[in-house]
C-alpha cells in the first residue's frame, strides 16, 4: 500500500505550464523550460537554494542524443550543487520518485519538472522503441497503429463505435476552449481515417511543451499555499510487455493502481485521464469506474495537448489546480507510458475543508 501515512502528508502546492504549440522549433529546450520554472517558483517566492530535491521526465530518444536532460539542469541552475535526479519517463513518474523522496523524511520540499520536443522528428517512429525488441519492434507497427488495434478491439467487444470515439473527441476539445494553455482548442473535425476504426481527431496532437510542479510537505505546503493539493495515494503499475498476452479493451494496471491509491474509497469529483487516444478513455474510465457525474478531463486531455514526457505530469498539475482553485474537493489524476496504456500511475488528491 503506498498511500501517504497521515504524519507526512504530501502536497502540490504549484503547477506551471507552456502554451503548447505544434512547433518551437526556435528554441532550445532549455529556452522552453526556463519560463515554466520561474514561474512556478515565483507562484511559491521560493528560490532555487529552498529545494531540498529536483526531478525531472524526460527523453533522450525525443531529442536525439544521450544525457540530453543534463543541459536542462542550465534552466533549474545546478550552482551551488543540487539534490538532483532523472527518469527515462513521463513526469508523473518523476513525481512520483519526489513523493517518495519526502515521504522518507530526506526532503521537504520538491520541484519536479517535465519536457519533450517532438516537433523535430517522427513521435510515432520514436514510439517504436517501446517495444518489445525481439518480436515486435522489428515490425515497426508505430503508436497510431497499434492504438487502432485496441480501438478495434473495443468496437469488437461492443464497448463503443466510431460515434462514441468521435464525441469523446469532441468533448475533451470542447472543454479545451477554456484552456489557454491547450494546442487544440474547440470544434475540430474528425477527419479522414488515420487507420481504421482511428479518424484523425481520434488522435492527440503533435506537438512541444513543458510543465513543473513543487510538492512540499506538510505545515511547509500550508505555508506556500492557500489551498494545497494533498496526495492521499499515489501508486503505478505495469502489465506484460508483449502486446499478445493483454486483453486490450481493459487495463487491470490501473485499476490495481487506483485500489492502491485509495480511489475507490470515496467518490471522485474530477478526473485528469492521460489517454492520448479517445478510445483509450473508454478503458480507462471502464478500469477506474467513473460516473457521468464525474468532471472528466476539464482541461481538454491529452487530446487537446500531448507533449511527449510532460502530458502526465500535466494531468497531475491540471487535477491539483483546480484543487488549489476551489473547483474540486477530490480529483483523480492518471499518467499512462508505453503502447496501449501499458504502464500506468493513479493519483488521488484532496484539498482541506472549505
């Protein structure tokens, strides 16, 4: 069980974001991330000599080269030396290490931040390089592909149809209009199929961006923020790598991760789903048994904005903002990595009585 015992409790207490854009090819990924980092810092006064921690998503595949993280810690500034670590992952899986950080007493305060560019080259090529290397990869089936094969699936077990995906499109767009931040914003057609049962508004965007969090524990968090965002649970989980063994209209990772979390000991009022594809909601709001009175996805989704290695953390970010914002008492937060939600993290958070 990993949920946060109650003397260590665990808060976001700030989340920043890019606007996400198609491209940004004009700057560096460190141009793209100082921004963000300035921004969430000052939100909180804190500088950076009060972190205890960093950690940060990203992937070196994404930008061509190896230890390419290194020349992002230029943004986070790495003198007077830092506390300092890395995953291979989305950020949602940094913040996770983070979490654990504090909870074990060796840290007070965290900033976790996540970046991708995928503008420069094939995502769906990238992609490939999760796969399993001996008989799969050698295929090279890309990530669209293999989502049209679990959408199939679906419609095949009776679980939605072309209607049904194109309406969890359109409603995640539309919820998207408020949200500056977003790539896609409103009405956007479905579009020609990509590859069948998949229409291009089906798809999540490609496109750059970056997102930072601070987490800071208990009367600390109270004092940076008005209303933090506790984590009550946290927990991820991963299923088989090889695609055959899976049943891919469910997700028992996530539903594991959720019972661990805690989510199914009270109801939720919003939920920030990572499901870049929209037959990918309809596991997972099958997997954490979501209600029509759930909010699901108020900032639009991976479907409005999808950049590689941050979009997790920005569901977690999303969730706690509204939090912070007094529009939600209980939020689910949901990080997916690897094809067909095969890796995946739950988040519950709260904010105190108002």
């Amino acid at each position: 069980m990993t949920s946060a015992p109650r003397d260590r409790e665990i808060a976001v207490v700030a989340f920043a974001q890019t606007d996400h854009r198609r491209t940004s090819e004009e700057l560096s990924e460190v141009e793209m991330l100082m921004p963000v980092l300035h921004e969430v810092l000052d939100s909180t006064g804190l500088k950076t000599a009060d972190i205890d921690f960093t950690c940060s998503g990203s992937s070196d595949y994404l930008a061509g080269r190896a230890f390419s993280f290194t020349l992002a810690l230029d943004g986070v500034g790495a003198w007077p030396p830092i506390s300092e670590s890395h995953v291979e992952m989305d950020g949602a899986w940094a913040l996770y290490e983070a979490w654990t950080k504090i909870l074990t007493g060796d840290a007070d305060t965290a900033l976790v931040y996540a970046y991708g560019k995928s503008s420069p080259g094939s995502v769906r090529d990238v992609l490939t390089r999760q796969l399993d290397p001996y008989y799969v990869a050698p295929l090279w089936p890309d990530s669209v592909a293999l989502a049209a094969l679990q959408a199939q699936a679906l419609i095949d077990a009776g679980d939605t149809d072309e209607p049904a995906l194109a309406a969890v499109a359109s409603r995640n767009r539309a919820a998207a209009s408020t949200n500056p931040h977003a790539q896609l914003r409103g009405p956007v057609p479905q579009g020609d199929h990509l590859l069948q049962p998949l229409r291009t508004g089906d798809c999540p965007p490609i496109g750059d961006g970056a997102a930072a969090v601070i987490l800071a524990a208990g009367d600390r968090a109270r004092d940076l923020c008005a209303r933090p965002a506790w984590i009550r649970g946290i927990d991820h989980r991963i299923e088989a790598h090889g695609l055959g063994v899976r049943d891919l209209t469910d997700s028992p990772s996530t539903r594991l991760a959720a019972e661990r979390a805690g989510a199914f000991e009270r109801p939720v009022d919003t939920a920030e789903l990572h499901a870049p594809f929209s037959s990918q909601e309809v596991v997972l709001r099958k997997a954490l048994r979501l209600g029509e009175d759930v909010d699901v996805n108020p900032s639009g989704g991976a479907l409005a904005a999808n950049p590689i290695m941050a979009a997790g953390l920005i569901r977690i970010g999303e969730a706690a903002a509204r939090i912070h914002r007094g529009r939600s008492d209980r939020a689910l937060a949901h990080a997916t990595s690897g094809p067909c939600l095969q890796q995946n993290l739950v988040a519950v958070l709260e904010g105190e009585p108002r």
